[in-house]
C-alpha cells in the first residue's frame, strides 16, 4: 500500500486481526470542508465525524440487501480502515457530487461515502490531500452532557485532526457493535448526540480497564502499534459493567 492510502487506517477492537489481515481489505472515505477563511473548530470536526460513521452504518442502503451493504460488510469483515481527506471550494463540490451522505455539525461538514477497496477511489476524492489537517478549538470544550455518549481521548498522544476524527469514528463504530437493535434505535432518534473530550491523565487508565469499548491503533501512521486512542463511553454499555 503507498503511504497515502495508509493515512489514518487503524485497527479497531480485539477480533482475530489474522482473519481480518486475510479478507480483502476496504476503507471507508471521508471528507472533511476546511475552507481557508473559516475552518471548523476540532472538536465540531471531532464530533462530526464520529456522528458521519454511525449514520452511515445506519443509513437504510447499508443494510440487508440495500446498495451499500455489500461494501459495508466486506470492509467490517477486514480492519475497519477510515481515511479523513480535507477539500475545500470546487474540490468540495465535487466530493459531494459522488454518492454520500454529508453529516453537518455546530459548523463542520464532513461527507462520508460506501467503503471501496484500497486501490479503488473515485478520483475526485483520490486527489484529495490528506495530511496537514490541522484544527484548534478557540476555547475549552464545555463538559459534555450528562447522560450522553461520549468518546474519550487518549491525554497521551499528539493526534493530527485528520487522524483523531478517524479515531472517534473508530470509536463510535466500536460503541455502534456492542448496543442492541433498540438501544441504536434510540441514538438514532436521538440524531447521534455525542460528545468527544480528551480524557484527563487521572482517569485515562481506569477507562482502558473498564471494559468499555477500546480503539488500539495499528501503528500504519503517527503512532505506535497497539496504542489506546479512545475508549467509547456509551451510558448504555456502561450499565452494564454497574455491579448487580
């Protein structure tokens, strides 16, 4: 693989990666609208992002025998790679000419599309860049709602943007697999609502032992191997690990 189909592809969750590394391998494209004179605040891009993935998990065309679902299996059957580009302008208008699904947050676009195979982008997302995504958020983040889903970052690792936004989709996605028929039902309903927060130092290691879900990262960019990224924190998953 060449060095920019790599660019934010990790490894998600503890499956078997032998069986993964041995199915044809897929990545699931998104682009993010970082227009010069007004980019997105990271933690909106963060968000969006996370949001982007569960929607077009739920998107009708991804499952049972809709358009999509055929791609959608074949790339959760192998390592569930994510690939954030950035566009701006004309390179965003023709992005979203191709079939997608665009998820907008407080201002941040991103427009996510079906998996395709790792040699297999449409060009006009191909000759999107990806790296050199840089965002800041002008202030702190407020704290996230009580009772809300939230994906908690690593307060160890330097994340690029690009990369951090594909981790809170892995995370998301991770988060997505473990609720019941009902309860994705019920975030549905609820638009995805989510936040994304950098956990502090003092907590970081007890939510890596909680036993809610955890993205280790496959080492292909920024950071090593089997790093911890994000451990989604969904109220629904946590009930369950409460003592009976």
């Amino acid at each position: 693989m060449s060095p920019e189909n790599t660019e934010n592809a990790e490894n998600a969750g503890s499956t078997d990666t032998s069986d993964r590394d041995a199915a044809p391998q897929f990545v699931l494209p998104m682009v993010a609208r970082i227009e010069k004179s007004a980019p997105p605040a990271r933690t909106d891009a963060l968000e969006t992002a996370a949001r982007a993935v569960l929607t077009i998990l739920a998107d009708e065309r991804s499952l049972g025998d809709g358009e999509w679902a055929r791609a959608v299996r074949d790339w959760q059957d192998a390592r569930i790679r994510k690939v954030v580009r950035r566009a701006r302008g004309a390179e965003w208008r023709r992005a979203s000419a191709l079939p997608g699904i665009t998820v907008r947050g407080a201002a941040a676009e991103v427009r996510v599309y079906p998996p395709v195979p790792l040699d297999g982008w449409p060009k006009d997302l191909a000759r999107l860049q990806v790296s050199g995504t840089d965002l800041t958020d002008p202030a702190a983040p407020a704290a996230p709602a009580p009772g809300s889903p939230v994906l908690w970052l690593s307060p160890g690792l330097d994340m690029s943007a690009g990369k951090a936004m594909a981790q809170s989709g892995h995370g998301a996605q991770l988060a997505w697999w473990e609720l019941t028929g009902a309860e994705r039902t019920d975030w549905a309903e609820a638009g995805f609502a989510l936040a994304v927060r950098t956990a502090e130092p003092g907590q970081w290691d007890a939510l890596v032992a909680s036993g809610l879900p955890v993205v280790r990262d496959a080492g292909f960019t920024e950071i090593a191997a089997g790093s911890c990224t994000v451990v989604a924190d969904h109220p629904a998953l946590r009930a369950r690990l409460a003592p009976r």
